[in-house]
C-alpha cells in the first residue's frame, strides 16, 4: 500500500483511512449517528468476512468480476479479495494492469489508452456474463 500510495493521484492512504472511518460511523456528525463499530469488521471489508460467506455465494453461482490497478492504494487488499474469491472457488474475471491508478477505466473519457482498454474488458465480461 505505501508503494502504491507513492503513484496513486486519486487515492492516498490517510483518505482511504478517513473514508473508512466515515464508512464505520467513527466520525459522527449532526447528520449521522455514531456507530460503535470498529474497523476491523467484515461489513466495512469483504476480507474479513468468514469462508462460509464465501461458499454461499459460490454455491448461489454468483460471479466476482474485478479490475486491479496497482498503483491504487487498494490494490493490495483487492488481491487479497481476489485469492480468497479463488481459493473459495467463486468465479470471475479479473484484470490486474501494472502501473495504473484508481478506476482507471474512468479515464477513457479522455482518451487515455489505458482507459479505453480498461472500459472494453469490462464491457466485454458484463455482455459474456448476461449471454
């Protein structure tokens, strides 16, 4: 994670530790109640979430599909994701790209080679995934 947060211009990792406190119910505010929740809960990570999740959506054949860049201060913890997901045999695509940002697919819309690649393998999964 700090070698990704080094190229990463979307992500750090003092942002994605805020948003998680966010998503936690750790920071409160007038608008939100505070939870009691601590970070180390399967709702706010899918990789700590028990094997036998996992059986149950291999056995309900749902698909995992997933998109890497591993300049993205998540990549770490979505590889981990990904090797769970094989090791509990739930089955789906992935593309891991050396080098690229946070959702970089985003960035077909301006043009970016990476982008548009990043968008038709995406494409392409989704259409095999519904045929």
């Amino acid at each position: 994670m700090t070698e990704a947060d080094r190229h990463d211009p979307v992500l750090t990792i003092p942002l994605t530790a805020h948003v998680a406190k966010a998503w936690a119910g750790l920071l409160g505010s007038e608008h939100q109640l505070r939870s009691q929740w601590t970070l180390d809960r399967p709702e706010l990570s899918p990789n700590l979430v028990e094997n036998t999740k996992f059986a149950k959506l291999r056995d309900g054949g749902v698909r995992i599909h997933g998109v890497v860049g591993t300049f993205d201060v998540l990549a770490p913890d979505a590889m981990v994701f990904y090797e769970r997901c094989r090791e509990n045999e739930v089955e789906g695509e992935w593309l891991k790209w050396e080098g690229q940002m946070h959702c970089f697919p985003l960035a077909w819309k301006y043009g970016l080679f990476e982008g548009n690649e990043g968008l038709r393998w995406i494409v392409n999964v989704l259409e095999r995934s519904v045929a």
